[in-house]
C-alpha cells in the first residue's frame, strides 16, 4: 500500500489531468483497503483481546494524527511553494516510510522460522 501510494505521487508529477484522475484512484482503493489490512495483521499479531483493542485504538489515533498534520503540511506548501516543488516535497515525505522501514532491523517471522527448522 506505501509502495502505490508512493508510486501515485511520483506519476502524478508529469501527469495530464486526465491520467491524474486514475491516480487518485488509486489513493482512495489504499485508504479502503488500510483500514482493513492493518486490523487483520493486528488480529494476528496481538494474542489477547484486551491488548487488541488497545493496540487497535492507538493504531487508529495514530494514524488519523499522523494523516492530518501530513494534509496541513501538504496544503500548506501547495498554497506557499510552486506546484511541481510542492508534489517533489510530497513525494520526498513519502519516501521517509520507506527510509524508515530500512533503518529498523527486521525480525524473523514465526512462519519463516517453522520452515528453517
């Protein structure tokens, strides 16, 4: 989902009116689907109901915190950068998931540890 979101902004810069409508598409199908994706992995991942719904809440807060500074920022440096400099700033933020995901040191998941063994 990061990956075709990060995609759809970086096409959108060269993109005509007409193409840039279908991209947008494409945002609208990841923000139905997250919701979705994330409870299901939460589910998996936290065994005991209370501690779901904990998790769960704090997800949701998190998100909707994060995904409202992200639209101030972003309306704020369209209404004071030009157009071009402003969708380059967007797709520069969109990368730091990505940068983040790179920095952390990954896990062994118990499913790939049951077929090593």
């Amino acid at each position: 989902m990061p990956a075709s979101l990060f995609a759809m902004f970086v096409l959108i810069i060269p993109a005509s009116a007409p193409f840039a409508i279908g991209l947008f598409c494409i945002q609208g199908a990841v923000l139905g689907a997250y919701p979705m994706a994330v409870r299901t992995q939460l589910n998996h991942l936290v065994p005991r109901a209370e501690k779901r719904a904990t998790t769960l809440s704090v997800e949701s807060l998190a998100c909707r915190l994060v995904y409202g500074i992200a639209v101030v920022f972003f309306a704020w440096s369209i209404d004071v950068l030009p157009l071009y400099t402003a969708l380059l700033t967007v797709v520069a933020m969109g990368a730091v998931p990505f940068l983040v995901m790179l920095a952390l040191p990954r896990q062994e998941s118990d499913a790939s540890r049951e077929h090593t063994t």
